[in-house]
C-alpha cells in the first residue's frame, strides 16, 4: 500500500508540473494573455504621474480609458513647500511619463525630476507659455500660478497632450478630439468668469489674500491683488505687509479678503483684527482654492469646479451679494 502511494503522489506530482509547463509556455508564446483569451494581449494604459490636481484632472478627462494618472499632492498641500518621500520616488519611477507645472512652483523636487528625467519622459508643462506672456514680481521672480490664466493653462495642458500622442501615435485622434471637448468647456468657464466679474463695483475691485497667487487671474479679470506673502508661502510675512495691507483696506472700503485652502489663514486673521482697530468692518470673503484644488470626488477637486468656485466666492464677497 505503501507503494502505491507513493507511486501515485509521484503522478500527481508530474502531472501538475506538466500543466505548470505548458501555461508557461503558452504565456511566452502569447496564446494566453492576462484574460485567458488566445492570441490578444491587453491594451496598455499609459501611465501619467503629477504633481499638482490642475495637471491630474484636466488630464484624466482628456486621457479619458486610455491614461492612469496618479497626482503625487493633494487637497490641502502647499507644492511650494512639498518634499517628496520614498513612497513618492517609487510613485515617480512606475509611471511612463511626468507631468509637473514648472517655473519653480514644486522648487523643492528639482533635483528628483532632473534625475528621473534621465530614464523617462518628464515635462514642465508651463514652460510652454511664451515668456513674455508670464508675470514677474519686483525681485523678477517668475509667477508660477499660470493656471489661472485659462488660455495660458490651454497652452500648458495643450502640451502634455502632445506628449501623450508621442507616447501612443494610436490614439492622438482620440486624445486631440477630448482635448477640443475640454476646452470649450474652459472657454465656456472663461466667458461665464468674465461677465461675473465685471460686475464688481470699480472701487471695490480689490481681493487680498493669504500670499500673492492671483496675479494672473486679477490680470484677466480686472482686479488689483494684494498678496500678503510673496509669490512663494515661503516668504516671510512682516508687521509691514500687514499694516500697509489694512491702509489699502481702509482707503477703498473693500468689505473681504479670503483665505487660502493650502496656506495658514493667521495673517489674514491679523488683517481682520487690524482693520477692526482701524473702524473698518472686514469681513472673511471665504476659502479661496489656489495651490491646490478640493477633495477628490467633490466639484471643487476638478480644475473646472475649483476655478467656478473661486469666481463665484469672489463676487459675492466683494459685491455683498448674498449666495
């Protein structure tokens, strides 16, 4: 008895090896794909890593089943300030491409894009813009907030796309076809911006806010921003910006100023409390989305969401309008 066990152990044993044998042989030789359909193979996604959520979103859109992207920074997070860990160089290494704004905006990740741009494909998409077109500060430091500026974010945006095509030649109609969709949403969101806007009273056609992100879109839609902190929250903040923000406050009587989703809002609270000091009534406007966009799955986490939000926050608070 003892025998024939193990004589049959040894069959089955056999015959499991021989079936292992054959899959194998069938993966190598392309007759068995992931899906265990013969002769195909599945189509690859290409995979898309970003900094920011205004490159994610607008990019899954236009990438639609044909892209996987994954946004390294999140609600809530400051790119000026933003250190990579480990978990994001892995991240950085398993896609096919990279995406990242530019014009030092993610200041910190130089180096890393450097590197890994040795391997793989990695593109600033900002510095598409035509230099002449981008906003400077007294230091001549270049604005990084490009993206809200609509057509230039068209420019930045039409780039990546490019790349995607490079990456796959078989579905540049497709992707071209999404992008024109997407666009004529953001020339819809930009007309629908425009017309809001010019109904802010002149005198009244100030916004301050936490650090100074919005100088393309006051450039747009005339409006003068006052920016407590430089371009960069890295910038330091002094009694002097403060006070000779509340000046300008009292001058026009502007009724609000907002704070910052991804930036501390003490500054502005110290503006509020010296205008009060001063006479002046100021109210908090509202939460204002600028180096990041709102949570994922909400209307503020897509770039069109997030931008409508800010438009809309921004009349009201300045017009006195009620929501």
């Amino acid at each position: 008895m003892k025998n024939k066990g193990t004589r049959r152990t040894r069959i089955l044993i056999g015959a499991a090896i021989l079936s292992l044998l054959l899959v194998l042989s069938a993966c190598a030789t392309g007759e068995v794909d992931q899906e265990g359909a013969a002769g195909e193979q599945p189509d690859k996604k290409i995979r898309v890593v970003t900094t920011i959520g205004q490159i994610a979103e607008p990019i899954s859109v236009i990438g639609g089943d044909r892209v996987e992207v994954l946004s390294l920074m999140g609600p809530g997070v400051d790119p000026h300030l933003y250190n990579a860990t480990q978990g994001d160089i892995k991240k950085l290494d398993s896609g096919d491409v990279i995406f990242y704004s530019g014009l030092h905006l993610e200041g910190n990740m130089t180096e890393i894009f450097e590197q890994i741009g040795k391997n793989k494909p990695v593109l600033a998409i900002a510095d598409a813009i035509p230099k002449d077109q981008l906003l400077q500060d007294d230091t001549q430091a270049t604005d990084p907030h490009v993206w809200f500026d609509i057509d230039l974010w068209k420019t930045s945006l039409d780039s990546a796309v490019e790349k995607l095509k490079s990456l796959s030649p078989d579905d540049a109609a497709y992707f071209e076809e999404n992008k024109q969709k997407y666009f004529a949403q953001l020339d819809e969101l930009q007309a629908e911006a425009k017309d809001k806007l010019s109904q802010v009273p002149e005198e009244q056609r100030i916004m301050v806010t936490a650090h100074d992100a919005f100088g393309y879109f006051g450039r747009m839609y005339g409006l003068e921003v006052v920016g407590l902190q430089g371009l960069s929250t890295e910038d330091e903040i002094g009694l002097s910006d403060i006070n000779g923000t509340i000046d300008i406050l009292l001058q026009h009587k502007v009724p609000a100023v907002f704070v910052e989703s991804s930036v501390n809002p003490a500054s502005i609270n110290a503006v509020i409390e010296g205008a009060a000091k001063n006479g002046l009534n100021l109210k908090l406007g509202g939460e204002l989305f600028s180096d990041a966009m709102g949570e994922a799955g909400t209307t503020e986490g897509t770039y069109i969401g997030m931008y409508r939000h800010n438009v809309e926050t921004i009349y009201h608070a300045l017009t006195g309008s009620g929501e």
